[in-house]
C-alpha cells in the first residue's frame, strides 16, 4: 500500500514538475536568482520540510527525557505506591 501511495505521489510531482518548468527571477538580499519555477518550489519544499523535522525532533527529545525523568521516579517509589489501584466492581 505505501508503495502504492509513493507512486501516485512521484506521478504527481513529476507532473507538477513539468508543468512549472517555466524561467522565473527571484530577488534574493542583494543578488537576483534566476531558474525554473520548479526548483524554487521544491527548494522552499525541502526547507520547509527541515524546519518541521528539526521541530519535530526536539519534541520527541523533550517527550523521551520526561519519559526518563518519570521512570527513574518509579524506581525511587515503593512496589506499593507504584501500582495503580484495583478497579472498583459494583
């Protein structure tokens, strides 16, 4: 199924990329760039997709230290303060 998935997606970049080959110029600080459409949206792409990795892997460092920081808790509890309380039946 993920291949499947990959495929289509691989299609419709392709697609997108040939119907934004077009010459385009962009001003950037105190140069100017100029290239295709397509690599100035896959360029903004690529970035934006490290930005969010980057975002995404500091909160799994946060979530995996709290998960540390929880568990040598528990070791420090007694057996009995550790086990959450039996449910209670009517």
């Amino acid at each position: 199924m993920r291949a499947v998935i990959l495929l289509i997606a691989v299609a419709i970049g392709a697609a997108f990329a040939s119907m934004n080959f077009g010459s385009t110029t962009v001003d950037v600080l105190f140069t100017t760039i100029d290239a295709p459409l397509v690599l100035f949206i896959g360029g903004a792409f690529a970035i934006g997709l490290l930005i969010g990795l980057l975002a995404s892997s500091m909160r799994i460092l946060r979530l995996r230290e709290q998960l540390r920081r929880s568990r040598h808790q528990g070791e420090t509890l007694s057996p009995a303060a550790s086990k959450p309380p039996a449910p209670k039946l009517r």
